[in-house]
C-alpha cells in the first residue's frame, strides 16, 4: 500500500506531467481520478494475491501481470496488444528482414498450420517442401491449437541448428518427418521484373522493411535503365502486403508524386499530429503506372495506393483493400517487452479515412488462385471491419464489393487475371496516347 506521503508524491508527478502536456485540470478532480485509480489497483493486487494463494496449480505471477496487460490491451482496439520479451524481439527482426530459420512463408488455414510457400534457395526448399503441406508437429509437439508466433518461434533458431516437422500432403497416407538445418535467411520485401520485353516495368513489394525504399529505387532505376526506349508503364504490386514501417511508406509514394501531401494523422497528443510531404524529384518519371491490391493489402500498402490514387498518379487495380487505417507505435518496456499501442489514425491526401472500408480500385478485376488442375476456388479475405474492436469508418464510402476476394499467391503471369488486365491497359495506355500523338502531328500539318 501507497502512504499519504507517496500519494502526494505522485499527485505532484502526474500533476507536472499534465501541465507539460498543455492540459490544466483541477486539483480537486486529479485527486479524485488518482483515488479511483488506486482502488482499482488495489482490487487487482487483491486478485493477483489470491490467484497465487488458491489457484490450483502453481501460478508466476510473470504470467499473470502480462496475461491481464493483454486483456488490458483486448478491451482496446484489435491492433494494440503487448509483447512479451521474446516476440518483441521476433517483431525486431521482422522488420530488419533477416533470421536464422527455415525458409517457409506460413498461415493457418481452417485451423491447421499450411506452408504457403517456401522460399527459394533456402533450407526448406532444398529439402522439397511445398506450398500448401501442412504441419501437424514441430519437435514431435501437435501444431493442433498452436499460434503462429509460437510456431515461428520453434522452427527459428542460430544457423547450423536443427529442428524436424510433421508434414501431410496430399499423397502421403500418414506424416512424414523433415530434420531441416537453419540457415540465415534474408527476406527480399522487394522482387522485380520486366514484362513486355522490357517495356513494362513490374516491382512486387511483400512488406515494408527498414530497407524496402531504398532497395525499391535500386529495382526501378534497373527497370528503367534496361528498358527498350524508356518504360511505358509500371506494375506496382501491394497485394498480400499487409504493411510495415510507416517511413518507408511514405518515401515510395514520394518516388513518383512531386509535391502536396502523402499521408497525416491525427492523434491525442500534439506529437501525434503529423503530415507527411512529397518532394521534388530529380527523376521525371511520367510513366502510367497501376497499382495491384487485394484485401491483403493493409496499412502501409494502403498509405501508398490512398496517395497515389488522390494525386491521380495511378490507376488502382484488383479488389478493395483491409481498411486499416490506424497507426500504431512501439514502445520499449524496461524488461525488454513492448507495447504496440494504437495512438492515431491517419488520413490519404484528400482527408478521407479508409477505415473500415479500404481503399476501392478504379478497376475492379477478381483473382483465382488454382489449388488443383479441377479446381478454381475463391478465397475470401478477412478484414478490418470483420474484427472484433475495430474503429468505425468515418463517414468514408460504403464498399460495394462482394467479399468473394482472392488470396494472391503469386501465380505465374498467364494464370493471374489482374496482372494480365494490368498489363493490357498499360497496352492500351500506350497505343491510345501513341494514337493521340499521330492526330495532333495530322492536324497541325
């Protein structure tokens, strides 16, 4: 229990903390609110107490604290949530796109473990894992009921380790054992290619990693400088791109919008009120450009297809995204834990929340994914206005799409119908504007 002298003592601390922050509350109103907040702690220590007393079994009291912080964080919003030492040192490596592993991209799908691809050149390719094997055991521990951090955090581990997984696949009349030695793995956020012998330009962003922008301007540059005469047009892909660093986000947009805003938020706190800026480029870059997105693409992939959509600097093409359109910021803890907290929402160029809602393509084009040579099946897409908690969209745009939304898995050009459209209007771009050019040069003669 807190004496009179160290209530006094923290009524003067939070009392300075307020006034810092430009906000005056009356004394007698700061004491009431602390005398309230020390009541309820006093109801949690109680439990706290008695959970270790009487519980059946042996509690750590560890547990406990960060149990009722997640809860504590539950009631919130669906974004915000704590993590303990060991995922908030997962989460680290996420976003530095390196760790020792296998090489497997997972989900869970109707409730069982699936590998959604492995990664070329790694471990797990080597060995011939496939997409769509299910793990039913790591270690010879049932994957029944198993988290994906959890799963993650078993199959990771230092290079030259190994680790052995239960795989059934389709064929296999029981599980059959892998023993895969972890390697170093690097996961490219950014994957390029030319299309229409070179004259189209194609750049896969999977995530927003600490690198992605700078290693995104590498990839165009090459694009452009191997194309035939110039390029004309650029795939930009964000489908299944569920977002990242908001920083890099924002300086992709910038490559190809010369000025105006990116993205703002808007928060509580004067700090949470920012604005983000486009900047002169030094290249001109005034190619058409169409951006791909699914209901996989969140966030970050959002922030990008809201402002290039507003600034009219490209076409958005496939099916309406997540609709997240929150931020959320990290917070160190002092026991190496972190705390993802949602602390703005933020805004697209025109000032529209895509909340609840996402972003609507221009061009409303459904993909397939092929899981056997008889079937074409649709996958639909769980969103942000499916998630317990979520915010409520803004008086944003009612999205009138169905939610028969495909899952992308990067399927070869010829089987993937919104790239192909892409690619078609990019065509098409180029031979009406070609078409615009002769009738002019006719006339003026």
């Amino acid at each position: 229990m807190y004496n009179t002298r160290t209530k006094k003592v923290v009524l003067l601390v939070i009392s300075i903390t307020l006034l810092l922050a430009g906000v005056i509350i009356p004394y007698s109103k700061l004491r009431a609110q602390t005398d309230e907040m020390y009541k309820q702690l006093k109801v949690f220590s109680d439990v706290l107490s008695i959970i270790q007393k009487n519980y059946v079994e042996e509690t750590s009291s560890e547990d406990l604290i960060y149990g009722s912080i997640n809860g504590m964080l539950r009631t919130l919003d669906p974004h915000s949530s704590f993590m303990r030492p060991d995922i908030y040192k997962e989460l680290q490596v996420e976003t530095k796109g390196s760790f020792g592993g296998l090489g497997i991209e997972i989900s869970i799908r109707t409730g069982i473990l699936t590998i959604v691809s492995p990664i070329e050149d790694t471990p797990a390719f080597r060995i011939g894992l496939e997409a769509g094997d299910k793990i039913v055991k790591i270690e010879e521990e049932s994957t029944e009921n198993m988290s994906l951090l959890d799963a993650v955090k078993k199959m990771r581990g230092p290079a030259g380790t190994t680790v052995t997984i239960s795989i059934m696949r389709k064929g296999f009349s029981e599980p059959k054992d892998f023993t895969i030695t972890r390697e170093i793995i690097r996961i490219k956020s950014v994957k390029s290619k030319p299309l229409d012998d070179t004259r189209i330009g194609y750049i896969r962003l999977s995530q927003f990693q600490e690198k992605t922008a700078a290693e995104f301007i590498k990839a165009l540059e090459t694009l452009e400088e191997e194309s035939d005469g110039g390029l004309q047009g650029f795939i930009l892909d964000l489908r299944n791109n569920p977002g990242g660093l908001l920083d890099q986000a924002v300086k992709i947009s910038d490559v190809f919008i010369e000025e105006g805003l990116i993205v703002y938020t808007q928060g509580r706190l004067q700090e949470q009120q920012m604005k983000f800026s486009a900047h002169p480029n030094a290249k001109q870059r005034d190619y058409p450009i169409i951006v791909l997105v699914n209901g996989g693409s969140a966030s970050g992939s959002e922030i990008v297809a809201g402002a290039l959509q507003d600034h009219n600097r490209a076409v958005i093409l496939g099916t309406t995204t997540f609709g997240k359109a929150s931020v959320q910021t990290i917070i160190p803890l002092d026991d190496g834990s972190g705390l993802r907290l949602t602390t703005a929402r933020y805004y697209t160029p025109s000032g529209k929340s895509i909340q609840a809602t996402g972003i609507i393509p221009d061009v409303m084009v459904k993909n397939k994914t092929a899981h056997s040579p008889e079937e074409k099946k649709e996958i639909p897409f769980i969103k942000e206005k499916d998630l317990k908690g979520h915010f409520e969209p803004e008086g944003a745009p009612e999205d009138t799409t169905t939610s028969e939304e495909m899952a992308d898995e990067t399927t070869p050009e010829e089987e993937d119908p919104q790239l192909v459209r892409a690619v078609q209007l990019l065509k098409s771009w180029h031979i009406f504007k070609q078409f615009d050019a002769d009738n002019n040069h006719a006339v003026n003669q």
